[in-house]
C-alpha cells in the first residue's frame, strides 16, 4: 500500500485561545493522515491532542 500527500485543516479551541491552520502531512489513508496530522501539531504548538479537532482531509 502506497502512502499520499494529504492536506489536513485543524483548529484547537480553549479558553484563552483559538488556533487554526493547515498541514501537510504524507500518510496511508484519510485516518492516517488525522493523526499524523494531531500527532505533529500537538508537538509543535505544545498542545494537548484532545484540544486538536480536524475540519477537513483533502488529497
């Protein structure tokens, strides 16, 4: 099974902030790519992935 590129939309809501954006990530699937998606926004801004909701998962 070949992997593709896939453009995920996610935003995180809380009390004191509200983050959007977009991410390129390469995965085996649309589930896939949610959570790689989670996994390295969650890195980057040091924030929890239960804070982390996805608007969208295009290829």
């Amino acid at each position: 099974m070949d992997g593709k590129d896939y453009k995920v939309k996610w935003y995180a809501k809380g009390v004191d902030f509200n983050y959007s954006g977009t991410r390129k990530v390469w995965a085996y699937g649309m589930e896939d790519a949610k959570e790689r998606a989670i996994n390295r926004v969650s890195k980057e801004m040091c924030l929890s992935k239960s804070l982390i909701n996805i608007e969208s998962v295009e290829r």
